[in-house]
C-alpha cells in the first residue's frame, strides 16, 4: 500500500472496532449491522406469541412444551449500512507536516475497513474541482484491497467547492456519511449538510488541520501564498496577529460544530500532527464515531 | 513662519516617492500555506491589511521621511517672523507735541509712541538705517542715517516731552523731503494727530483717543477802581460731564475757589472779581488731576502799573498829543517853552521847535527836526509824495500802508537810524540807538500830510513811543510754551539772566535780545533779571500751556494708517531656521545610521 499505513498489527486492533451508527437504516440488504427491525440473524432479541402466518422453523417447541403455548424466537435483523466516505482533495489537504492528506487517507482507508469488516456496503468519493469522483460500490472484507488501491491514486490537487461536488453525488438511501476536510472550503457547509441530511445520512464531519494551522509559527513579515489559488497576501506577523488568527480559527472550529449539531451530526477536529491511533481511540472513539 | 524659498516645497513629491521606494521594496518572506480561508477572514478584521499601516514600526523609513522633509524645508530657507521687519531706511517720526502727554493707564502717549519706536528698531532687520525725527513747535532731525541699533534706541529713549503746540502736518513736507532722499524708506509715524501718509510709505501708529480732561483756555484780568477782575475760561474736552474746582491764586496766596460741572465739549468762563492789585501775577488751578495735567494750570501776569512820562515840546499839534494820550501806562506833558531844562522823563518829543539844551536822559523824538540839530543834517524842503510804511519790527501791524505828504526836507538818514518810512528814495522817518540813546524822527511836520486821517497813525505813534519809553508790549501778559519771548522791549541793558520755573537760569548775552527767549517748554512763571542803568531790575513772564493741545489731545480715535509702498523697504526677516534645520537632519542621519547598524 503505498501509503503504507497498515501495519498487521494495527490493522488487527481495528478489527475489533466498528462505526457506531445510531440510526440504522432500515433499508439495505443483509449486512453485520445490528438493525431495529427484528429479522434472520443468529443474535436472539425476544419472544412472542405466535401469530398467524409466523414461520413455523422460529417457533420455540421448548417453550411449547413448558408452556403448552407457541411462543416465536425473535432475532435481531442485521443490515448493511451505505457508508460514503467523502474526501476532500484538494491542493491544501496535501499541506502539512505531516500532510493532512496523508491523515485523510488514512482516515479514508481506516473507516473503509471497519465498513468492510463490518459487512457495510462502502463508496469512496473523491471531491475536486466541483466534482466527485466515486468508486465503486465495495462490500466484503474482501474488498478492502480494491479500496486501498483507489485511495492510493488519489492526487490531491486544485481547489475543491464541496457544497458543489457532493451535490454531484447520488445516494441510493440511508446511510453514513463521512467527510473528510480541511473545510477551507469555497460554497456553503450548511447547503452541504441540508444536501446530506435530504438523502437521510448520518453526517460525520472530520476536520482535519495541520498542526502548522493550528499553531501558526511563521514570524515577521511573510507574503502568504495560498496552495490551491496562488493568491498572495503580505502580513506582518505580530502577536495581535496571532491572537485574531487563533480567535478566527476557533470561531470557525466553532461555527463547524454547530452547524454538525444542527443537522444532527457529529464533528471532530483532528490534527495531523498526531498519530492515527490517538485519533482513533481517542478523538473518534471519545466522539463515539466508532467503538 | 515664513519661507524665503518657498519653490524648495516643489520637491515633497519626492517624499512620497520614498513611500514608494519602501513599499515595493518591502521584501516579503514568501511562505505557501494550505489555504488563505483562515487569513483572509484574519485580514479582513485587522489594520495591517491597509497599506499605510505597513509603515508602522518602520522607523528607518519613518527617519528618512523626515529628514527628507526637513532637508525640503531647509531648502526652503525657512524663519520665525515676528510680525513683518522693516528694513532699509526708517524714518521714525515722534510727536512730542503737548498733546502727547496725556495718559493711558500711567503712561503717556509719549512713553507709548518711544517704547513703539523702540521695539521697532529692535525688530528690524539687521541692515536697516535710521532717521529719527521729533516733532513740537519745530521738527527736529535728533539723527539721521544711524545704522547702530542701540544708538538709535538710546536716542529715542532720550526723547523728553514737551509742552509745546505742534503739528505733524505742519512739518509732513519737511518729513517727505527727507523720506526723498533715499531711493526706498518707510516712515514710521507715532502721533495723536490725524495725518495722512500722503504719498510715502510706512505706517502712522495712531495713539490719540477719549479720555478725561478740563483745561483752562485762557484767562485774563481787567482792571477796575483799583481791583483786577480776572475771567477764566474752563473747558472739558472729555466725552463725559466732568466736575471740577477751580482756584485762583495770587503768587502763593489762595484767592479764591469755585466749582464747577461741565457738560462733554462746554466751556464755561468764570469770573473772580475784587482781586487786589498787589499781585505780580495770578494762577488758576484745577485742582482735580486729569488725563492731561499739564492744561491744568495756567498763569497771568499783572502789568506793572509805572506810567512813562513824556514830554512833548510842541505849539500846536493837537495829532501827536491825542495819540499818545490814548496810550495806556504813558503820562503826557506838553510844553511849548524852550528855554525849560527838562530832565527825569522817559522820552522827549520836539515837534518843529527845538529846547536850548536839549535833555540829557531819555528818548528824543523829532518831528520836522530843524537846522541844528546835532543828529541830523538837515536838507531843503522839498515836495512830498506818497509815504510807504516799510516793514519794520517798529512797524508792527502797519507795514504796507501808505500815506501823503505835501512837503518834506530832505534829511540825510543818519547811519545809526532804521528808516521806517520812505518817500521814493527819501526816509520820511526813522529810528534807531545813538550813543545809548533811543532816537527817532520824522522829516515831515504832521500837519503836511494826511497821516493823522489814517488808521496806522495811533498805531506808529504807539510803537514808537513804546519803544522809546522802553514800554511793556501790552496783551502779552503770558506766552504759549515753546512762543518766543521778545526781549527787545529794553534797552541798554547788562548781564541778562533768566530762570525758568524749574530753577534753571540762563543768562542772555545782549545780542540774543533781539532774538528773544526760546527756551519756554516750562509752565509757570519765568523771572528775567538784568541790570540797566546800574539798577537791578526784575520782570516776570507767564508762559502756559497751548490750549489746542488741550482741547485737541481727545479729539477720538483713528486706525492710523498703513502703506507698505512697494514693500522694497520690508524684508521677511526673523529667525532663519536654516542652520538649526540643517544641524538636526545631520544628526538624524547619523541616528539613522545607527538604526540601521543595528538593524542588520
């Protein structure tokens, strides 16, 4: 794998992890996410009595014979979840260092394998230049390959109006979906999340910033060249400076979650600074995005 | 401020021009970050993004803005004026009149107009040249062409006031023919007068103005049954009902008191009657100070009551007897006896007859002197023809008129006589000293011409017996300050002195008495003593202040007037900056310097 992320020993952790969803869809074909609506799986979730019409292979004869009344076993219904992992690839994702590329594949490829694993149908889409560029519709642990091959061709280049590309992206039904982005987006978040939220889709917003854009530590007079425009802005660097800029971007880490929350979704900033695993048992578990 | 170069400002584009050089050379570190999302929000809430404010903190450039702006400025040879100087030739007129001593708040105009005139002086440019003039009954040049500050200051402070009556107009010719002589001046003109500048330039400083002032016009006495009446004439010249109290002394004795009110502009004539006649002179007093003290005062002599005795030898003449008669102070006798030796009067007059011997003391006075007479060489009787009154200081108020005369002897005019009357080329009459002697004569009888039909007959005939009998002129019993006072009325007479009322005395050599006294700035009473006859003898003169200068001093106000002409005479002049300019750009360089050293 190119970007050569997963160690067997780490890939062997994530195994025994899985994407909370809170809200399962209930459409979709069989897949190892527990569903709300009872139905073939292996996992018993209650009785009841028998009514007509109930398949006769799920009536308990045990039951029957203590209390000479057909009882039915319930089990839970387990189905796939659509999950739609949406990365942002724009120029200034692959900035950094650590490049927040290299966090967003990562992340990509992490929460396609618990997708995978989780028997969950997956669909990677590349955002750029007010497109996307889907992949095919995976499922299977099997396919976690195919996977890490398309994520290892992504270039991260050009600017990327997110509003605009994920309105390119038709969704079948329910399902996750993730965005992974610096968010210095053109088009508005909101309109993204109101597109979203439309095709019923739990939102996870990950954030992900270098620690340099966390903590700018540029010093004088510095002419500013952005990544993606080439646009240049001469600023000179002063503490007051740096107080607006933090202030700013807290403002905006800020006006990020919210707008999460309002469309019921769920935010996490990441650094890239850090490793994948605090990310992962730290930031996304603490976040009960995955568990 | 001024500038004297003031194109050198053409040049502060350039200072702009080091913005310019400084923004584009403004060397940004160049740093390519993931987006400018963030910093663009940052900007756009902060001052750093105008450009301006990219010169904060920039305190090299800061330094060589201002030094560029100063080295604009030094170019443009800039100074701190204190109000435009004069330069090139002032003429500084002072009016030292007696109106120039009223007081404003202690001070006189004439203290005002001197600390003008000095100030003046000081402010002027360094290459000015001074002509100082002051101005009272005559124009005086005090200095002409001083170029020494301080000497002219000095003169000017040494300016004393005066009493007298003047007037600028009066001298304003005098003042333009000096301001001609120089290619370019300006006349500075302190005066309470309302003048004009005509056609020089300069400034007249107007210091005139209301204020509180009563003054005695004039006063005068006549006599009654041996008591002197005495009338005194009070005016205000203030702008306000003023009251005052008025006293009337004789010598040093108080005679009387009166009060009185008077309404802005009256005057008011007071009248002290019973005055005793054993006064030399009187003085009345306001007693109330006032803006212009010196119009407070004013004295009066008391004639001396001696008559002259005359002796007139004489048939008939009916003329000469009733014209003298008519003098006032002469005692005439007539006799017609020849043989009489006359002595002890104070003039003789032989009217066509001649006395046996004639008198020792005295005057003589021959009317159609006959044969024999020691003074005169006597000529034939010729024809007359009409008599021009010639202008003579014993002609006083008739020289130009003339007469007839029938006939008349042709009498040689002897050398020592002034010929007063003249008949073609003949003297008809004559005056003048012989041995010590007053003489005078006529070579015609009065009864062979129409002389005694005219107006200038009493008149001669008074002049001369009055400077015969060395009689007082009458109606002068006191002067104006700064009025020369005639001391021709005596003759013979030695070692002269007089003492002014500050109790100076000068003594007056013989040949200034036909001059007179001058020296009259002084209010009060003036004691001429001499000797005469080996006889001490004293006379007393009153001299009082002009009373136009009075009535004048607070005539109102006036803006003075202004003309810079064709300015050649001014130069911006003050403190010039250059230098100190120059000095503290050097010093900012080398400060900059030092910024920079460090810097880097």
């Amino acid at each position: 794998m190119g970007n050569g992320i997963f160690e067997p020993e780490f890939l062997k952790r994530l195994e025994r992890l899985s994407i909370n969803m809170e809200k399962l869809t209930a459409a979709g074909s069989g897949g190892l996410r527990k569903s709300r609506a009872k139905g073939n799986s292996v996992e018993f979730s209650d009785f009841r009595e028998y009514a007509y019409g109930d398949d006769l292979r799920r009536v308990d004869w045990n039951a029957y014979g203590r209390f000479e009344k057909l009882f039915v076993k319930l089990f839970m219904e387990e189905r796939e979840t659509m999950v739609n992992i949406f990365l942002d690839c724009s120029k200034s994702m692959d900035f950094g260092t650590p490049k927040k590329s290299v966090m967003g594949i990562q992340l990509a490829a992490v929460i396609a394998f618990l997708a995978l694993n989780n028997m969950d149908r997956l669909c990677i889409n590349l955002l750029n230049n007010d497109t996307v560029i889907s992949s095919n519709v995976l499922g299977g642990r099997g396919q976690f390959d195919r996977c890490a091959a398309f994520l290892d061709k992504i270039r991260f280049e050009g600017t990327t109006n997110m509003d605009k590309a994920i309105k390119m992206k038709k969704f079948g039904g329910r399902g996750l979906s993730l965005v992974i982005s610096d968010f210095f987006t053109q088009g508005s978040l909101e309109d993204l999340m109101k597109y979203l939220m439309f095709y019923k889709q739990d939102i996870v917003l990950l954030h992900v910033l270098s620690p340099q854009e966390i903590n700018p530590e540029l010093q004088g007079q510095i002419r500013l060249k952005d990544s993606e425009t080439g646009e240049m802005v001469d600023v000179d660097l002063t503490a007051s400076i740096y107080d607006k800029y933090r202030q700013t971007l807290n403002n905006f880490i800020s006006s990020l979650k919210e707008i999460a929350k309002k469309y019921g979704g769920t935010y996490v900033t990441i650094s890239s600074g850090d490793s994948l695993e605090k990310v992962l048992f730290e930031d996304m578990i603490t976040t009960q995005i995955i568990k | 401020m001024g500038f004297n170069n003031p194109y050198a400002w053409a040049l502060l584009p350039l200072v702009g021009l080091i913005i310019l050089m400084y923004m584009l050379k403004q060397q940004h570190e160049e740093m390519e970050i993931s987006s400018l999302y963030l910093w663009e929000k940052v900007l756009a809430q902060s001052e750093v993004k105008k450009p301006w404010q990219k010169l904060k903190n920039n305190i090299l450039m800061l330094m060589q803005l201002l030094a560029a702006f100063l080295i604009i400025m030094a170019l443009s040879n800039p100074f701190l004026t204190k109000g435009k100087a004069l330069g090139g030739n002032i003429i500084i007129v002072i009016d030292r009149s007696g109106s120039m001593n009223a007081s404003y708040e202690g001070k006189t105009r004439l203290d005002i107009a001197k600390s003008m005139a000095e100030k003046a002086i000081v402010e002027s440019d360094n290459s000015s040249v001074f002509t100082l003039i002051s101005i009272d009954k005559t124009a005086n040049v005090e200095f002409s062409g001083v170029a020494d500050k301080q000497e002219a200051i000095k003169a000017v402070e040494s300016l004393e006031k005066t009493n007298m009556s003047g007037s600028i107009k009066v001298h304003l010719s005098l003042i333009k023919s000096i301001y001609k002589q120089f290619e370019s001046a300006n006349v500075l003109i302190y005066t309470d007068e309302e003048v004009a500048l005509e056609d020089m330039s300069g400034e007249i400083i107007a210091l005139g103005g209301y204020g509180s002032n009563v003054g005695i016009g004039h006063i005068s006495y006549s006599q009654d049954s041996g008591e002197y009446t005495v009338l005194v004439r009070v005016e205000n010249s203030s702008q306000e009902t003023e009251k005052r109290e008025l006293a009337l002394y004789g010598e040093d004795r108080l005679l009387g008191l009166k009060d009185l009110e008077l309404a802005p502009g009256e005057s008011s004539n007071v009248l002290f009657e019973g005055i005793d006649t054993v006064y030399k002179y009187l003085m009345a007093e306001l007693t109330e100070e006032d803006d212009l003290p010196e119009d407070n005062r004013a004295y009066l002599v008391l004639e001396s009551t001696d008559p002259k005795s005359v002796l007139l030898f004489s048939e008939k003449n009916i003329f000469i007897e009733k014209a003298l008669s008519s003098i006032k102070g002469l005692e005439v006798y007539k006799t017609d006896d020849i043989n009489i030796s006359a002595e002890g009067y104070d003039l003789y007059i032989f009217d066509g007859i001649m006395p046996t011997k004639l008198p020792d003391d005295g005057s003589l006075f021959f009317v159609n002197p006959r044969e024999g007479n020691p003074y005169f060489k006597s000529g034939e009787t010729i024809e007359g023809g009409r008599a021009d009154i010639l202008e003579h200081s014993l002609n006083e108020n008739i020289d130009g008129y003339n007469f007839y005369i029938g006939k008349m002897k042709a009498l040689e005019k002897p050398y020592w006589a002034d010929a007063l009357i003249k008949v073609g080329n003949n003297t008809a009459a004559g005056a003048g000293v012989y041995e010590g002697r007053k003489i005078a004569y006529t070579a015609f009888d009065i009864h062979d011409s129409d002389f005694p039909l005219d107006a200038s007959f009493p008149i001669f005939m008074y002049n001369i017996a009055a400077y015969l009998t060395d009689m007082e002129h009458q109606g002068k019993s006191y002067y104006f300050t700064g009025e020369i006072i005639p001391l021709n009325f005596i003759s013979g007479i030695q070692e002269a002195v007089m003492e002014d009322p500050d109790g100076k005395k000068t003594s007056i050599g013989e040949e200034l008495l036909d001059y007179g006294y001058s020296d009259t700035n002084s209010i009060g009473i003036y004691k001429l003593s001499y000797k005469k006859d080996q006889d001490e003898r004293e006379r007393i003169l009153a001299v009082n202040f002009p009373r136009e200068e009075g009535i004048d001093a607070f005539q109102g106000q006036w803006e003075g007037e202004r003309k810079e002409g064709n300015r050649r005479g001014y130069s911006l002049m003050g403190l010039n900056l250059q230098a100190p300019i120059i000095i503290f750009v050097l010093l900012l360089l080398a400060a900059e310097w030092m910024v920079y050293i460090r810097g880097n």
